[in-house]
C-alpha cells in the first residue's frame, strides 16, 4: 500500500516536470501552439439545419456594459446568413461566434441610431478579406443611401490600401464596397425560395423612417423589433411568429434613476433619460401584446437600462411573466424547420 502512494507520487512529481519542460522550452511551446493553431483553423462553424438566431448585440443605446455589444441579431440558415443592426462591438460578437462571415448575404438596418450602425465598417472589411464574392448589400427605408455612401467615401483609403498590399486577385476592389438597398415599410425586402424578409412600420417618434423585420424560413419564423414602442403595426406583423425579438424600457429602473441624477444636479443625463421613454417598449405591456398575437416565445434583447446587477435584474422582471426571456450577447435559438421546438443555448 506505501508503496503503491510512492509510485503515485514520483509519477506525479514526473509528470509535473515533464509537462514544465514543454511549457518553458522553445521547441516545447512550439509544439504546443502548433497543435492549437491547428485545430482552430481546421474547425469549421457549428452547423444547424434551420432557422438559427445569435445575439450578437443586447446592449441598452447608450449603455457601456463591456459585456454586451449594441444592437445586434445574426439570422443563419444554411442557404443564408444576414444581419439585423450592427451596433458597436457587435463585430467581436460575431467573430465569437464564428458566424460564416465569406457567405454574408446582406445586412437590413431598423433606423439609423449610431448603435445600430456603427458596426457596419467592420463587418464590411472582415467578410470582405474573409471571401465574400460581390458588394455588401445594406438595406434599409430612406436615408440608408446617405449612411452607405458616407462609410464608402470614408473607408476609402482604407480599401485602396488594402488592395495594394494583398492584391487586386485576393481583395478585388469591387467587391470592397457597400451597396445601399433602400425600400418602403410593409415591403417584401428579400426573397427566394426558402426565405422572406418582410418589413414594417415602427414607432420610434421622432425618428422616421424606422423598421422591423419578420423573417420566414421553412415554417419558421423570427421577428425583430429594432427601437420602437409596443405599436400595432408591429404585432399585426408578427402574428403567429415563433420568436419576437423586442427592445424593453424597464420603468421600475428608470425612474429612480432620474430621480437620483436630478436631485444630484447632474447635467443633461436627466433629460435625456425622461426622453428616452416614449419612444422604447415598456416591458410590463409587451408579455400580453405578444400572447394576444399568438407569439410563442418573447425575448427582450435591447434593454433600456440594461439591468446592471442581479437586484436590478430582478427589479427588471416585476410584473414580467417567467416565460419571457432576457437575453444575453451569444444567446443563440434555433428553430428545426416544420416544428414548434425553438432550442436556446445559453452563452
Ligand atoms: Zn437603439
Ligand atoms: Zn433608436
């Protein structure tokens, strides 16, 4: 039996030292990161037959949570991949992911807020030097010509030095670029024969346009709400939807802390503040709006404010059905084709 403890322990001292000398020699950390940088470019992107939705941004507008990027929502099937917003950091999140940037089909922006736009640069290099085969397409209502071709003319430079460093043959220059596609609201924005991308009026006063989406695929459904108030022209569009992707004002969170930075006689913050509320959903009202449409799952994804500790969170969910799901950057839900199962996979 001591004897038995004693081999135990040399094989342990052994084993530690052995695994020291590959940690701190040259040919040892070598080999080890040979070995890592093998299996991350080999690993292909997990896969999913159907409708797959990724958080790639939940922040609140003007929140710096670094643990949450602005507006973002990736929809990937294995025919398409579009994204809905690309807020600030929301380009991380994506690549976190390891979301096929080379297959990027298109982005759809709600309304033209710095937080869910000002990701659109990013995106637009890393699916270009990641493969993409033609101009990124942007579609969005009138003014998406204005933001398109304003981050052309200022990446410009940038684009040409690309190009010169890898070559004509690698980064093609036509294919560098942005291309606004803007329609109406309540319009069909895209469609093939698995997919349709249908937009909507939204409130979000004064900002007009603005938009949501619902996008179809093989009997599934997501619909995302961009900013806007709990509006009829929404749920009449998502009616029946399997997921609804909403943005939430938290009343409850919000008004104490107007209260608190008025009576500190901080500048500005608490204007801003108080005109934030008309025009987000409060989440006490979207539970009811939502089962009155026939969705099946409710998820609040853009928070104002996001919730900045667990008494918050739970101070967020007063009054707020336990079905509803708040999410986080990195939730993912997928959504078989045919079926009423939605999947989540909590980061
Ligand atoms: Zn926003
Ligand atoms: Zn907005």
């Amino acid at each position: 039996m001591k004897k038995a403890v004693y081999v135990l322990l040399i094989a342990v001292v052994l084993l530690g030292a052995a695994a020291a000398a590959v940690y701190n020699t040259a040919a040892g950390q070598d080999a080890l990161f040979k070995r890592a940088a093998t299996a991350l470019m080999s690993r292909s992107p997990d896969q999913f037959d159907g409708l797959r939705v990724v958080v790639c941004g939940s922040a609140s507008p003007l929140g710096n949570d670094p643990s949450r990027a602005q507006a973002c929502i990736a929809v990937v099937t294995p025919q398409h991949f579009f994204l809905f917003d690309v807020g600030a950091r929301s380009p991380l999140r994506i690549a976190q992911a390891r979301l096929p940037m080379a297959r990027l089909n298109g982005v759809f922006i709600t309304h033209f807020h710095s937080d869910h736009i000002a990701g659109l640069a990013d995106v637009n290099l890393a699916s270009w030097v990641q493969g993409r085969p033609a101009e990124l397409h942007v579609y969005g209502p009138a003014g998406v010509r204005q933001v398109v071709d304003g981050f052309n003319h200022a990446y410009q430079l940038d684009r040409g030095y690309r190009t010169a460093h890898h070559g004509a043959d690698l980064l093609p220059p036509e294919r560098g670029t942005m291309r606004a596609q803007p329609f109406k609201a309540g319009e069909v924005v895209w469609q093939d024969e698995l997919m349709t991308v249908t937009s909507f009026a939204v409130e979000h006063p004064p900002i007009d346009p603005a938009v949501g989406y619902r996008v179809d695929y093989r009997g599934r459904s997501v619909v995302i709400s961009g900013d806007t108030n709990a509006a009829d022209t929404l749920f009449t569009a998502a009616e029946g939807a399997d997921l609804l992707l909403h943005d939430a004002l938290s009343r409850t969170l919000l008004d104490p802390m107007i209260a608190s930075a008025t009576a500190a006689g901080v500048p500005v913050l608490p204007a801003i503040m108080t005109d934030v509320i008309d025009y987000h959903a409060d989440a006490t009202v979207l539970p009811q709006r939502a089962v009155d449409a026939g969705i099946k799952q409710l998820a609040f994804y853009h928070m104002v404010p996001v919730p900045a500790n667990a008494l918050a969170a739970r101070m967020f969910l007063r009054n707020i059905p336990d079905s509803v799901i708040v999410v986080s950057d990195l939730h993912t839900f997928d959504l078989p084709p045919d079926s009423a199962e939605i999947h989540i996979h909590e980061p």
